[in-house]
C-alpha cells in the first residue's frame, strides 16, 4: 500500500494540493474522497479538475444532480453519493455503466464511503480529516502501482 | 400477429419483427452510449426491411434484463409507451430468457448467462427446451462464474455474450469441461416469446412493465466479488 | 396547440398539457400526487428506477386530468438538457414514443429554460428584457433575458447551489429534509440577526455565487459552541443563515438588473418558494422601483409545465428537435 500524508492550512493549499494531483492522472483513474461535510472535498475536487484542463466554471457541486460531466484533457465524471442511501440504491443506479463509461476518463467520487465494498482497490483514497476551522489532514491511499508516478511526485 | 422485439441489455440495440414463430426481420445495432439517440431508427430500418410500418405492429416484446441498467431503461421505457400510444399489447421477456431461446436446439439444458458488471460475477438461469420455447427450471442465480457449476444439474451448454470466458474460468477453476455459444440476445428471440405470450392473452399492464431487477442478490454478488480481492 | 410536456431530469416524474405556451390544463408530479394510493406498489428511491416505474402514470394521469388523449397532442416538449444521465433518458424515450407514434414534433428544453418560463406561465405579461435570477437545489444563476429564448449568462455558483447549501445545512442542524421548507419556517421564529454570518462574493466585482464558505462558517460555529458548551437556539442560526443566503441573492441580482437598466426582475426555481426571500425583493425592488416576479408555488419546483411552455417558445422559433433527441447532462443554457 502506498500512502501519502499532507497537511493544509488553507482552502488554497488544498485547491494546489488538487491541482497537482490532476497533472498527474491517467485514464481509467478512480479517485475517492471521504470526509465529513465542509472539510474540502469538492475544493479539491475543483483543484483535480483545474489540474486536468477543465474550465473551472463547469465545475460545481453535483449533490442534487449525483453525476457532472466534464470535459478536460480528459473526461472527469465527478459523482456526489451524499444522497444516496444504500449500495444496492447506488449499484442500481447504474454505477457499474458509469464505471465502464469513466474507463476512457477520470472519476472522482465525493461520499465515497457509502459504498465500500464496490469500487476496485487500485482507485486512489483520499481521506480528509479536520484539524481546525482552516487545517486538514489529508491521506492519500492506494494498493498496486497504477498511482505511482502521482505519489512519487507528491513526495518530491 | 406481427410482434415486434426489442432488447438494449447489452450496449446494442436489439430489434426483431417476427409473424408467429416467422422471423421477418432481426438486427443487432451497436449502442455503446448512443441507443437512445439511435433506437427510434434502428426500429424503423428494422421494419422497413420486412416492409413493414409502426403500424403494422400488432404487439410489443421488451427485454427486461437484467444487463446495463442505463440501456434497459430505455428499451423498457420505449417499448411500453410505444405500446401505449399506439394502443398495442406489451409482453415483457426476461433476456435470460430470450438467450436460452436463441440456443434451445443445442442442448437439453441451457444455463443463460449475463455479465453483472465488472468482474466475474454473473447474472444466470437453467432453462429446458418445451413446446417449441423455453421454460426455467432454477431459481434466478447471482454470484461468481465458477458457482455457477452449482447450478448444473447435468450437461449443460453456456449461451450468453462472454459465455467463452466464463466456459474458460469454470474449466480452471473446477476442471468441468462446459460448452459455450456466444450470443447477444436478438429482437426476434424476445419477439418470438413475447408473440406466444400474447397469443395466449397474457399481456402486461403497460404503465407498470419495468426492468427484471435481481435486486438483493445484486448488490450481495458485487460485495463478494470485492471480498474475494481483499482476502 | 396542445404541447404534452415531460421532465425527469432529476428527483420529480412529472408530465403536463399546456395549450399555447400558457393555459395549463394538468401539470402532474409524481411525489405530489398519491401515485401510490392510486395505482399501488412501493416507490423506489432512486431516481432513474423510479421514472422508468412511474412515466407512463404520469403521462396517462395528465391526459386524464385534462380530458385528453394522445391523439390531441399536438407536439411534445422534453427536458433533454441538464440533469442526471439516466433520468433524463427516461423521460426522452418516451417522448420519442410518443412523438415517433403519433408522428407529431418532439423538442428537447434545457432543465434551466423550463425554470425561466415557469416565471413566463405564471405571469404572461412579465416583461422583456428582465434579469432573471434561477435558483434550485441544484442552480443558482443570474442570467440578462433580453428576448424569448435568449440568455447572456451574467453569474453563476462556484461551489454549491443555493438550495443545496438549505439542505446541507438542515440536515446537519438535524432538521427534516427537504431543508428549504424547513429552515424557512424555522427562520420565522428566529432573530435573523442573532449570527452575523459572512456573505461570500457580495464584495467581489463578480456576479458569480460561492455558498460553500457560508456553510462551513455555520458548520464551525455550531461546533464551536457544542465544544465551549454553549446553548444551540436553531430558530436564531436558521434565521441567521437563512438572511445571510438571501442578502447574497438579492444584492447580486439587483446590481446585475442596475448594469443592464432593466425595469423588471424574475426570481424563479424552487428556492424561490422562499419566503424571506420573497418578503426581501418584493421590498427592495419597490424601493428601486422595479417589478418582482415570482411563479405560483406549484411550479416553482421542477415540473413539466414548464417545460411544455419553454418547449412551445422553441417551437415557435422553428427549433424542432427530431427523433434522434439524445440527452446532455451538463451543457450550458443556449440563447
């Protein structure tokens, strides 16, 4: 398992903190966000995107809608789950289709602790907690090599 | 009666016309993300090819699934309204159902099998050729390739798309020699099957008809498969 | 003309007929109607399951509310644009049905359209140009309308939507969902200025929108004061929120309707339901001395009402969609 801790002090940090890791994905990537409401997920979320070309005015919070579609250099499927309750609620939903469809893109899932047990695990984790009104703690995760380069370069 | 078939379980567009057990026409149209944007012509094209309109269309049979959700949907929603609007029939047919069909001359005993999503679990049935159709004759089976076997009460033939890899899993995983027919579910298979149905009066209330959701088990088979990468 | 209208682009199946763009003879949504009651079976939850269960009892409960068969429609409207993938295809199939079956034309609305003519069917004389502010669970946009079926889109939200930020925040107050309703008349017994919560981007040049510091400002707070264990008054921090969202709303709209010169605005979408939201404009738009135009509460909610009249509107101009109508969940409002 590689592993990757970092620690924000401000909204802008971790926008840059998104920002660098979206350079850095590839096609067919996974990433998913956990963490409690108001620690940053979709604000890294928009780093992500602003790191693979998509214009960021595209990119808002897709709570109510469940699934945006952008384009960058890349596709960028970003999925909200906050809404939904069960894992058979979400597999019916089609995740599957949407799973298939990201192959070619990039998928980054808010929430994504609603569904353990059905994403693959070579996705890329990333797990927020926070430290005080400004700060978090940020953990990137993954299992196999698909991130490698990301991580080797966040290190650096 | 002049049926027609349709079945989107399966990223294509699958569109039959058949008179009785008479097949009058049967395509297959690739539909990756498209099979809304296209269905309203390949069932046209369809029909125009056995020289017929939408109103000649004395009935309609609707593949239910299960497959992709996204596709079903609209195969399921297209097919009812049409009915609906025109006044028409609708007979709803299990696609495992409609595989089995397709393979009935191959063997006494046809395992049908759909992909479920990634990986290996799949979505099955055993069904035994009867009276010129098919009829189940096991519970609806979600879960891993190789548990299939379980399902086996004897020499069975796999009919579904991938059925060769699966055929090629089972023979690894539990040396049981299997033999496999590849096959997409085909609009005249629903058509045929929705046709005897209908002839029978057995229709389907056309506002409810919805998707063949394998509900519980769906959810179960996705959470084993990932169990099984974690141990 | 008899226009039948369907939208599913999201949480409702609804369907409607309007006659000429604004007499509406039925407007049926699914999860206001007892569906249930009627028809029986248990509703699914999710959305895309649920439309595929209950569009073909909407589309026969609209005909029969307003004494209609199919064969009196006379073109059908469809949200096509913006939504989630798999409802919107729902309601796009089976229009085409419809349409291919009956052979009458089928046109694709924009779900942000259908907000801006909701306005329209309720106020047939709302004039033009206006600066029209949409603002939903899901939207929140202020756009310049300067003639049917033409936007210039003036702002929009960085983060998340107006109506997402009142249901966010009510869940995490542990209030009932949906939030909007709840932390209105919540806020009625509460001193809205009791929290002098920041208003984001009222300063900035910009008329973009940005609700997501708001909501992490309350969120600390509450947890600040649960920490130093101090009293929790809801109805104060509901208020207090709920003026801080709507002073944002009203500013921006009313600095865009003030550059653009025009002497009527349109507040539309369902947090435009809003009380407070309209006790504020319908006020400071006399002070202005500026009309203030609201859609009667049943549409301000996604409904297929409206998209039957947006879809009219197009008609009118000789947009037609076509039998090949595909779907786009996220593409900008076109005008």
């Amino acid at each position: 398992m590689d592993r990757y801790e970092f620690f924000s002090n401000s909204p802008a940090s971790t926008s840059a903190l998104g920002k660098r890791t979206g350079e850095r994905l590839a096609p067919g990537s996974i990433v998913a966000l956990t963490g409690e409401l108001g620690c940053g997920k979709t604000l890294l979320t928009r780093g992500i995107c602003a790191g693979l070309g998509v214009p960021l005015r595209q990119v808002n919070s897709p709570t109510f809608v469940l699934v945006n579609e952008y384009r960058g250099r890349l596709p960028v499927f970003h999925m909200d789950l906050y809404r939904l309750g069960t894992e058979s609620d979400v597999v019916e939903l089609g995740i599957t289709d949407y799973l298939s469809r990201a192959e070619s893109g990039v998928m980054i899932i808010e929430w994504a602790e609603k569904i353990p047990s059905l994403l693959p695990d070579d996705l890329l984790k990333v797990e927020f907690e926070i430290l005080s009104p400004r700060k978090r703690r940020i953990v990137f995760s993954t299992f196999g090599g698909r991130f490698a380069g990301l991580f080797e370069e966040l290190r650096s | 009666m002049i049926v027609l078939g349709l079945d989107t379980s399966h990223y294509t567009n699958a569109v039959g016309v058949v008179e009785g057990d008479k097949v009058l026409a049967d395509f297959t149209y690739e539909a990756k993300t498209d099979s809304l944007e296209q269905i309203v012509a390949n069932i046209e094209s369809t029909l125009q090819s056995a020289g017929l309109t939408l109103k000649d269309v004395e009935g309609i049979g609707v593949g239910l699934g299960p497959g992709s959700w996204t596709g079903i949907r609209v195969g399921v929603t297209v097919g009812k309204i049409l009915a609906f609007s025109a006044g028409k029939p609708v007979a709803g047919v299990p696609t495992l159902e409609a595989l089995a069909y397709a393979a009935r001359n191959e063997s006494p005993l046809i395992c049908a099998v759909i992909g479920a999503g990634t990986g290996d679990a799949v979505y099955a049935a055993l069904y035994r050729p009867e009276n010129g159709a098919v009829g189940r004759i096991s519970e609806y089976y979600v879960g891993d390739v190789k548990g299939l076997t379980a399902l086996l009460t004897g020499p069975a033939v796999l009919a579904g798309n991938g059925s060769q890899a699966y055929a090629g899993l089972i023979k690894q995983e539990t040396g049981m020699n299997i033999k496999a027919v590849e096959a997409l579910p085909g609009g005249a298979s629903v058509a045929c099957l929705a046709s005897r149905r209908l002839e029978r009066g057995e229709k389907d209330d056309v506002l409810s008809l919805t998707p063949l959701y394998l509900k519980e088990s769906t959810a179960k088979a996705f959470v084993n498969k990932y169990k099984s990468n974690h141990a | 003309m008899l226009v039948l209208g369907i939208e599913t682009s999201c949480d409702e199946t609804s369907a409607a007929l309007v006659v000429d763009g604004k007499m509406i003879l039925s407007s049926i949504i699914a999860t206001q109607l007892d569906l249930l009651k009627k028809y029986g079976g248990v509703v699914p939850e999710i959305a895309a399951r649920r439309h595929t269960e209950l569009i073909g009892y909407v589309i026969k409960e609209a005909l029969d509310t307003a004494g209609k068969t199919l064969d009196d429609i006379e073109a059908v409207a469809v949200t096509s644009k913006q939504g989630l993938i798999g409802c919107l295809l729902v309601g796009v199939a089976a229009a085409k049905s419809i349409s291919y079956s009956k052979q009458v034309p089928l046109i694709g609305v924009h779900h942000i359209e259908g907000h801006i003519f909701a306005n329209r069917l309720s106020h047939p004389d709302l004039p033009l140009p206006h600066v029209c502010l949409t603002v939903s669970g899901g939207h929140t946009m202020l756009l310049y309308v300067p003639e049917d079926c033409r936007y210039e889109l003036l702002g929009t939200t960085l983060d998340d939507a107006a109506g997402e930020a009142f249901d966010k925040i009510a869940k995490f107050l542990g209030l009932d969902f949906p939030g909007g309703p709840v932390v209105d008349k919540l806020s009625r017994q509460g001193n809205r200025k009791a929290y002098d919560f920041p208003r984001p981007m009222t300063r900035a040049k910009t008329l973009d929108f940005s609700f997501s510091g708001l909501k992490t400002s309350v969120i600390n707070m509450f947890k600040d004061r649960v920490a130093r264990n101090e009293a929790l008054p809801l109805a104060d921090i509901a208020a207090s929120f709920q003026e801080a969202v709507v002073d944002v709303l009203v500013s921006k709209t009313m600095r865009a309707a003030g550059e653009r010169g025009v002497t009527a605005v349109s507040v539309t979408g369902g947090v435009s339901a809003n009380s407070r939201l309209r006790h504020v404009f319908a006020e400071t738009c006399k002070q202005k001395k500026i009309d203030v135009f609201f859609p009667d509460l049943s549409l301000c909610t996604d409904n297929a009402a409206m998209i039957a009249a947006a879809g009219y509107a197009r008609m009118k101009l000789g947009e037609v969609s076509g039998l090949s109508l595909n779907v786009f969940p996220n593409v900008p409002l076109e005008g």
